[in-house]
C-alpha cells in the first residue's frame, strides 16, 4: 500500500512580496482578515508571516479602540 506524502506547500507572506503596510487608518482593508463576527483570522487562513500577524492584531486593536472597527458584529 502507497503511503501519502506528508510534506506541507510553502505560502508567501502577501505582506512581504508586496512591501504593502497595515494601518489602522485604514479599517476597510483590515476588514479583509476578520471573519464576520469580528474576529481576526489565524495565521492559516490569513498566510502572513509571523511578524505581520503579529502586527495585524495590533492594529485592529487600535482601530477598535479608536472606533474605526467594532469589537463584535451582531449575529
């Protein structure tokens, strides 16, 4: 019996490839990575690299504090 490869497929940081930033000034994009009860998105579902994971949450922390995104949507 053939075994199954267990090996995963490497994922680009889009962040990196591109030089783009993360602001909390701009809420629209940052709305990209939240699924739709406010949450951020993990690491698996994002593909960012450590550091800008890191540096998302950070900044949907400030836009929530400064009110630019809710904490939770309604159901």
């Amino acid at each position: 019996m053939a075994r199954k490869r267990n090996y995963k497929i490497k994922v680009r940081c889009s962040i990196c490839e591109h030089g783009a930033e993360l602001s909390y000034k701009r809420p629209e994009e940052l709305k990209r990575y939240m699924n739709r009860l406010g949450k951020i998105l993990p690491r698996r579902a994002t593909h960012f690299c450590s550091r800008h994971q890191r540096q998302l949450a950070r900044e949907v922390k400030r836009a929530r504090k400064m009110a630019l995104l809710p904490y939770t949507e309604e159901r």
